[in-house]
C-alpha cells in the first residue's frame, strides 16, 4: 500500500504580528530594521541584550520544533537551564500556575516569569523580539500528524510485515513526496545502521517526532494519560 501524506508547513503569523498577536509597527520593536533591533540599552537597568539571547539559546534547545510554545518537559528543562539552583518540581509548580488555556507556555506567558525586573514596555519589546526569531526559525518547517507518519510507515511496509527494512528505507525515501529537510535527516539517522535491520512503526514514530505538531503530541500524552488511570 502507498500514501502520499499531506505535509503541510508550520502555520505562521500574519504580517504586522507575532506569534503572540503583539503588534510590530514601524518606529517600535518588530520594525523593520531587522532581527537586531533590540538593544542592551532598551533592556536596562536590569537586563542586556546577551540575556534575551541567552534566553533564546536555551530556548531553542527545549523547543525542537520551533513551535514557540512549550510543554511542561520542556518548560522544566528551559527554567532548569535559566537557573540551575530550581528545583523540578517548583518549575511544574510554576508551569500549572502561568499555562496557557491550550496547555502550553509561550514567549506572551515566559517573558514576565523569566525577565520579571523588566517594566511592561521592555517585556513587549522582548516578547515581539523572542516571536520574531521563532518564527524565522520554524520558516519552511513541516508539521505532521500521526496519521500521516502511520501512512508514510505504511507506504515503506509493501509486505504488511510491520516492520522495514533499513536498507528499503534508503533506497525509497528519495521517491516519496517529502521534504528535503525530512529526506535528509531520515538518511543521516540511518546512515550507521546495519542494512538488515528491521525497524518497528514504534521506533518509526520516535525518529519523526520532531516534526509532529506540539497539539498531536499533547493529545497523545493526555489519552495514555486516561488509559493508565482506567487501568488502575
């Protein structure tokens, strides 16, 4: 059986907003003059440029599919990284307490946690600064669902096996409708296994994690969730 899943680009804001719906009009932070407009001297007393930047580094690290929100995993690992000396289950505490309505914390809701010395104007600025290069960052990425990894799986599995061959996997990648980005990282992950090695749709669905979208994810998380609880 072939498939040809719907691979669709990481929704973007509309122009003249960020991804948190602050404005960025011109003569004010999102301007125009580029990503290096925000200034060390638009941040003080408090703060410098060097901490947004070191704020995004992190950030980064914890957001793999530059969707610009954040789980609780990754938003423990984010404050984790901010300050070492917080404990894991105060920056859950802190998670539950700032959340968003979708379950989630984005630059709109971190700023005034991360940078709380800073006044009203200068979280502005940092937020529409941080939602900029979020989504520079996410530009081209491709989101996918679970349906649409089971079908790719399913497109590999001409046997109905429930496995795949390593060696299938390079040889057919390249004939599928995918994503150069998704192609080429499929063929750098399995360049140093074994041709014979026969791969399960489990460890199918940890390689293409990073491109399923955080709402499938979270969907999933809370199900599996629902399922021990009526287990037990």
């Amino acid at each position: 059986m072939s498939a040809s899943p719907a691979l669709k680009p990481a929704t973007a804001t509309k122009p003249g907003t960020g991804a948190s719906g602050v404005p960025t009009t011109p003569g004010t932070a999102g301007s125009s003059k580029g990503s290096h407009w925000l200034t060390t001297r638009m941040l003080l007393p408090y703060y410098k440029l060097d901490d947004v930047t070191h704020f995004l580094e992190i950030f980064a690290k914890v957001d793999e599919n530059f969707s610009g929100d954040l789980d609780m995993e990754e938003w423990t690992g984010l404050f984790q990284g901010l300050s070492s000396n917080i404990p894991a289950n105060e920056a859950r505490s802190i998670f539950m307490k700032f959340k968003n309505e979708n379950g989630f914390l984005t630059a709109k809701e971190l700023v005034p946690i991360v940078f709380n010395r800073a006044n009203k104007q200068q979280q502005k600025y940092i937020i529409t600064f941080c939602n900029e290069q979020i989504i520079r960052k996410s530009e081209g990425l491709v989101q996918l669902t679970f349906n649409e990894v089971e079908q790719l799986f399913e497109a590999f599995d001409t046997q109905n096996l429930g496995f795949v061959a390593v060696s299938f996997i390079r040889e057919q990648i390249r004939s599928l409708p995918l994503p150069e980005t998704i192609t080429s990282s499929a063929l750098l992950v399995f360049k140093n296994i074994d041709d014979s090695e026969m791969i399960s749709p489990a460890e199918f669905n940890r390689f293409f994690r990073l491109y399923i979208s955080k709402s499938e994810l979270l969907a999933a998380k809370n199900a599996e969730l629902k399922e021990k609880m009526r287990i037990n």
